[in-house]
C-alpha cells in the first residue's frame, strides 16, 4: 500500500509542473505584442516556434531584455522618426521589430542589418515606411498623425521573445488639423441695415502665433485680411464696418467692408508650423449700407447697333431689389449731352429697345429724348437699392448707335459773313466728314441772292484743307465736277452735303453771307462811265460826283441787311453818303438814276 501510494502521488506532481508550464507560457504570449506577429491587414498571429523555458526566463530576462533609446518618452515631431535601439543579442532572422500602438498599430520589421546584438539606429520616413533604411517590412506604409506607445521586441537565436519596455507618449504631427468656421456659413448674410458679422470658430491644435487669419475674398477676387489673435475658439460679433473695434482681430488689411457677396476663409498652422489648414464659407452676403452694383451684360464697351438697324440689345441684372424710380439708362454723347431713360423696378431686362423710338418700349417709362442721334455713346446703367443707400452704376463705352442717318459734315471754312481776299477769286476750304461717304455724293452748292446754285461735286475724301479757285474750278483736282467753272461776284450761301456709305438722307452743313469779290479796287478813286465814288475804301464817307440826276441811293451789307441813304440836294452834282455809323465790311452802293439802276462795290474799314 505505500509503495502504490508513493507512485500515484509522483504522477500528480508531475502533471501539476507541466500545467503550470503550460498555463505561465500562456499568460507570457498574451501579454507580450512579441508573442504575436501582425499581417498587413493588422490582425494577430501566434509566433508558431516560440518555445518557452520558464526557468532560464527567470534567470536571463535582465541579461537579455533590448534598450529602445530613441523615439524617447514625451516626444513630439513633425518630420522623420530617428530610431536608436540595443540589442544584447543576435536576433532570430525577420524577428527585430518596433511597434507603435495607437489608434492604429503600426509594426515595422528591420532587416537582417539590425539582427546583430549591439547599437543600431537609423530614420524612418514616416510618410513611406517600407522604404526607410534597413526596414524590411511593415503592415503600413506610413504613420497617421497621431500619440502612440512604442516598443521593441526581437528573439534571440534560441527563439526566446525578448521585449524593452514601452516608451509612450510620442507624438507624431505633420500636418495642421482643419480649423472649423461655425459661422458664417454658406451663403449667410448679415441682418440688412446692420454691418455686425456673427463669427464662431474652433481650432483643433494650438496654433502658430500669428497664423490665425479670416480672409473676405469679393467677387472681383480682391481680400480683405484680418489676423485673429491666437485664441482656439470664438464666438462674437466682429463690425464690418469697424475692424478695429474687435479686440480679437489684430491687424486688418482693411478697416471695412462693401456691401458684397464674399467667401470667407479662416486659416492658421499648428504649433509645429505645418503647412496651413482651411475651411471656407461661401455666398457670403456683407450688409446693405451700399448699393451693391449693377452689371450692364449688354451692350458692352465699343459695341454697336446692325447698321441700319435703330435696335439697342439692352440687358442687366440688378442684385438688390431697386428703389422705386431709381433705375435709369443714360447715353451721354462726345459732347457730355445725355439722354436719359427711367426703366421700370424690374432687377433685371433682356431684350431690345428702339434707339429711333424709345416709347415702343413699355419699360421706359420716361425718356429725356424719345431718340437718339447716331453717335458714338458712353451707356451708364444706374440704380438705387430699396434702403435708398448711394447710387451704384455700371457703364459701356464706346457703343456705336445705328448708322441710320448720316452723321451732319462740318464745314469749317467759309464760316458765315467770310470772304474772299479783295481782288483775288481763291476761297479758303476746309471741312471733314464724320462718316465714310458714299461715292459721288459730297457737294459743295454756292446759292447765290436769286436762289441760282453752282454746284461743285467734290471727291469722297472725308476732309479737305486748301483754296478752290472761284474763277477755275477745274484747276482743283479734288473738284470732279462742276455746274459752272467760275463764280460771279456776289453773296452766296455755301452748303456741304454728302450721304454715308450706307446711303442715308443728306446731311448738311451750310456758311451763309459768303462775299466772293473779284473786282481790284482802288484806295484812292473808283470811276464808273459818269459816275465818280471816293474814297473807296473809306473811314467815313464816299462822294458821289455825276452829271445824272440821282433818284436815290441804298447800301446793302454783305448780309444783305439793307440801308437807306436820304438825298439832300447835289452841291455841284456831288452826292455825300455818311458811313461813319456803319460796321466795317463790304457794302453794294445802289444808285437809281432818271433812266437806270448802277451797282458797285464799297470797302468800309
């Protein structure tokens, strides 16, 4: 009986070391990231060869356990990971690994370079692990921003798992967390009549000190910057009008806004200086303590009507609501004369309007002129918007309207009441055409007392500067035809005329009391048959002297106007005419005698 008891109490012994074996190794390979290895798609697998020996554990772990010096405890960075680790022995092939333990675990593998006991280090290129120095593999190509724990881990030749302890707290940061603008959002508008911005905003990290911007960006792409102060959060009032007036914002590119539709930006770096992190809202509408402006879509500068067409392609777009009667359209001419159209409330028109009739149109209510002039034409669009803040406009140059009449020529010289040089038949010419003529029609008529007209068809040149000779206008090159070669001495209205090139109805200029005046005078006597006049020309007076019987005598100026002479009794058959009274120029002496009329020409000076 004892010897039984003796052998069944050896057995339980036994059995009692192999489960305790059993059970410490266990326990040793779940608590130990060693102990498992990690696929790429981060699920755990058991190392199959390990093998423990409780016993020589307890004596060598100290002996055997890797030193990781680098990344230390409490480090933070934002650029490559420096790795320095002590291996006290050769490690077991593909069994050198470091683990980063996070929201993510990370495990990197060296190769067999660091598989020697003894100091390694090397620099891993978080951004693209596998490809760093002496790695091997990893189960992630890069590290995510983040706070880990790290470790290091190896067997030892004999396939003993061998861990450093953790060192935790290592942050890696490369990148400036994206701030979050609460308010404004996407198209908010601030309470009309009211410039007060409703600003709310987070910060995920600390920021760089002077990093943290709003930017108000307009339609034109133009910023306004504000520099906030290096707070995390806000949430208050900033004055659109009034920058200043918020203690938060430091410095301001601009004190103020316009009324506008802007996006807003707030961006800042971390404390790291990483690259600079966003988020925006957009259709952001500022105020209303101004108009905002019109956009006049057509017509656009330098644009013009279909000649011969009267038809104006109008259209705009008003983005605020219009105060009543405030919307107008103005042409204003090369000589700042405007034509003015109030158009209806309407925030916007697509259509045409009748530059020959503006009250074919139901949305001109009121038009200065009811048409325009063809011209060359500066076109304002302007308006008001219903809180009646300052006018806002928007303006095309340049619009050619129509080519429906011919633009009028100007006829320079002979200006009105001109004339030729006494004794010479050269007449000074010069004029310019608005538009291109049309071939043939540019005329020069002189029209003299008893509505006779010369007419002179001149060449289609737009202008002309030069003497035509009044006795010989075939000596003038620029004169194609002529009704007559020559003038007589007279008084003539001169007409320029000519049609455009789309042939229009005439246009015309016209000099009038133009004296052409051949005749050489003399300064001391001019003799006609029996007739004796002097002096001519003369300051004061002319004398008469004749044997004929004066029934009456009148002076005629060069315009025409006409003076009667009372006759007083001949003193020796000497008649005294007094011009002493009369203006400077050329005058026709009328003198009816018992049988006939005599006319002649009298400089008064």
């Amino acid at each position: 009986m004892k010897k039984h008891y003796t052998f069944k109490w050896k057995k339980i012994v036994t059995f009692s070391m192999i489960l305790f074996s059993w059970f410490f190794t266990q326990a040793h390979d779940y608590r130990n990231p060693l102990g498992r290895s990690y696929n790429t798609s981060g699920e755990v697998n058991s190392f199959e060869h390990i093998s423990f020996n409780p016993v020589y554990l307890s004596t060598s772990m100290a002996l055997s356990t890797p030193t990781l010096n680098s990344p230390p405890s409490n480090f933070s960075t934002a650029n490559d990971i420096f790795v320095d680790f002590t291996l006290p022995l050769n490690a077991m092939s593909g069994s050198v690994t470091l683990t980063f333990i996070g929201s993510m675990t990370v495990v990197v593998t060296f190769d067999n370079t660091f598989e020697n006991a003894g100091q390694h280090s090397t620099t891993l290129d978080v951004s693209d692990i596998i490809n760093s120095p002496s790695v091997a593999s990893s189960n992630s190509s890069f590290l995510p921003d983040g706070t880990y724990s790290v470790q290091l881990g190896y067997l030892d030749t004999t396939g003993n798992p061998f861990l450093s302890g953790i060192n935790t707290n290592i942050t890696y940061d490369s990148v400036t967390l994206p701030p979050v603008l609460i308010s404004p959002s996407d198209n908010a508008s601030t309470t009309p009549g009211s410039s007060l911005i409703d600003l709310q905003y987070t910060l995920p990290e600390t920021p760089l000190s002077g990093s943290v911007t709003l930017t108000f960006t307009d339609a034109s792409n133009n910023d306004t910057v504000l520099t906030l102060s290096d707070a995390t959060s806000f949430s208050g009032n900033i004055d659109g009008l009034n920058f200043a007036s918020t203690p938060e914002i430091l410095v301001a590119s601009s004190n103020s806004l316009a009324d506008g539709i802007y996006d807003i930006t707030l961006a800042y770096q971390d404390s790291n200086a990483n690259a600079i992190a966003t988020d925006t809202a957009t259709g952001f509408s500022f105020g209303d303590v101004v108009t905002l402006p019109p956009v006049l879509i057509s017509p656009a500068d330098n644009a013009s009507t279909t000649p011969g067409s009267s038809l104006i392609d109008l259209q705009y777009t008003l983005p605020e609501t219009p105060l009543a009667g405030s919307v107008t359209l103005t042409f204003t001419d090369a000589s700042n004369n405007d034509t003015v159209l109030t158009l209806s409330d309407a925030t916007s028109f697509s259509g045409t309007i009748d530059g020959l009739n503006f009250a074919s149109t139901p949305e001109i209510l009121v038009a200065s002129s009811n048409s325009l002039a063809d011209g060359i034409y500066d076109i304002t669009l302007a308006y008001q918007d219903s809180n009646a803040n300052a006018i806002a406009t928007d303006t095309a140059t340049g619009f050619s309207f129509g080519d429906v009449v011919t633009l009028p020529p100007v006829l320079i010289s002979p200006a009105d009441n001109a004339s030729t040089t006494p004794g010479s038949s050269l007449i000074d010419l010069q004029y310019t055409l608005p538009e291109t003529p049309l071939a043939g029609s540019v005329t020069l008529t002189f029209t003299d007392a008893s509505n006779n007209d010369t007419v002179l068809t001149l060449s289609d040149a737009t202008s002309f500067s030069g003497n035509i000779d009044g006795l010989n206008f075939a000596s003038t090159p620029e004169i194609l035809v002529a009704s007559s070669n020559s003038l007589a001495d007279g008084i003539y209205d001169i007409t320029l005329a000519y049609q455009d090139s789309n042939a229009n109805a005439i246009a015309t200029d016209t000099a009038t009391g133009f004296s052409f005046d051949t005749a050489t005078l003399s300064n001391d006597t001019f003799q006609y048959n029996d007739f004796t006049i002097l002096p001519n020309p003369t300051t004061s007076k002319i004398v008469i002297s004749t044997k004929e019987n004066i029934k009456n005598i009148s002076l005629i100026s060069s315009i025409g106007s006409q003076f009667h002479v009372k006759i007083d009794d001949s003193i020796n058959e000497k008649y005294s005419v007094d011009m002493s009274n009369l203006s400077n120029g050329m005058y026709f002496v009328v003198i009816e005698t018992d049988s006939t009329y005599y006319t002649r020409k009298i400089i008064k000076k």
